[in-house]
C-alpha cells in the first residue's frame, strides 16, 4: 500500500476569473461611494470560505479606488504601521499589463498594503504603503507614497475603509491600450481570517502573478 499523502488542488487553480470593474465619476480623493454594482464577487467561497468582508473596486483615468466593509467583527482591530504583513486591512496586488505567464514579478507588478488604523499618535490613522515582491525580476519604480489615499469608517462591530490608488502610482497604466489588469485582493482579519479573491494562502499568492485573476476596466 502506498503511503504517499496527496494534497486536493485547490479548485480555484483549474479557473482564472475576469473580474469587471466599472467605472465611476469619482474625484481622486480617499473618501466615496460606491453602490452594490461595484461590489466585487467572492470566488473564495468555492474554497470553502465564509466571506465576511464587503469588497468594491471602481476605475476612471485618475486611478483605482478601493472600498471594504467589515461589519462582524466582537474583537478590536490589531493593526500595526511597522508588521504589515501581521495586521487587520487589505492588501491589493497589480499587474498593469496581465501577465499570467510567468511566475515572477516584473516592473509592472505593484503590491499595496491599506490597514484601517495603526497610524498616528493614537495609532487611530489609517495606513497605505506599497511592499516589494518577493522573486520579482526587477522592482517597479519608486512612487510619491504620499498620493495614495486613504480613509477609515469606524464601526461598533467593524469599519469601512476605502482607499485610492492613482494611475501614476501604476507603472505602465494605460487604459487606451490595456484595459486588462492582473489583480489579486486580500482581506486579512486576525479575528475572522483570510477573505481572498479566489486562490488562498496554501499557494505563493503574493509573489507570482500567474496565480491573480483579471480585472477588467469596462466603461
């Protein structure tokens, strides 16, 4: 009898998903709205997820925007500037020409991390910062962190957090040519756990690109 021990592929690897993503006359600022028609589905559920997080993304020429809400939550948030891989927020990977070819990184994959809180004296201020790739075979160029944007809700049970990603902070965004983005979103949450696009974290989700789905820019 055999004793080697098979893993299940997760059923999520045998699709790639093209994510529309409508766009919006929103102005390139951290605080909006966004209706049920921008709101993300939750593919990580044929994974056996419970989503907990209520997850919307909108486009226009200016950028990306971002908005998650998190009602479930009995437990405080734990979010930290300095372990941003360790705390409560989302966490949003970019490729501005999708890619799905190849197992490492180029210059125009981006990585973001946006923490509700952990900033500020009290700790209380939001946080957006980009992460390098791990593998990646060369770095996308240095950005003006300063123009991401973003702004917290807080809730008795939760929060909503919405976040703005500028088009220059996107190397190689062009929407004439390329309405095709790779695109990987994570929701991590140390009371709830992990909400994932699709693929979980069993799989180097953060480091190879052909592992995100598509975002497509529809008008």
């Amino acid at each position: 009898m055999s004793n080697v021990i098979t893993k299940q592929i997760p059923k999520n690897l045998l699709f790639r998903y093209r994510v529309p993503c409508r766009r919006a006359d929103l102005k390139a600022t951290e605080k909006f709205e966004l209706d049920e028609t921008y709101r993300l589905k939750n593919f990580g559920a044929f994974e056996g997820q419970t989503p907990y997080a209520d997850v919307r993304v909108a486009w226009n020429e200016a950028g990306l925007y971002f908005s998650v809400e998190v009602d479930s939550k009995t437990q405080a948030l734990w979010c930290r500037e300095n372990q941003l891989l360790e705390s409560d927020g989302m966490q949003i990977w970019i490729d501005t020409r999708d890619t799905h070819n190849v197992h490492r990184a180029t210059r125009f994959c981006h990585w973001f991390a946006v923490l509700p809180a952990g900033a500020g004296t009290k700790q209380m201020s939001p946080v957006i910062s980009t992460l390098k790739i791990n593998r990646s075979r060369e770095d996308s160029p240095a950005i003006n962190r300063a123009k991401l944007k973003a702004a917290t809700e807080f809730r008795k049970d939760g929060y909503r957090l919405t976040t703005f990603i500028p088009s220059a902070a996107l190397n190689g965004w062009n929407v004439d040519d390329h309405r095709q983005l790779g695109f990987n979103l994570v929701v991590m949450d140390r009371e709830l756990g992990w909400q994932t696009l699709a693929i979980g974290p069993e799989l180097p989700i953060a480091e190879d690109p052909s592992l995100w789905q598509t975002l497509h820019l529809v008008d």
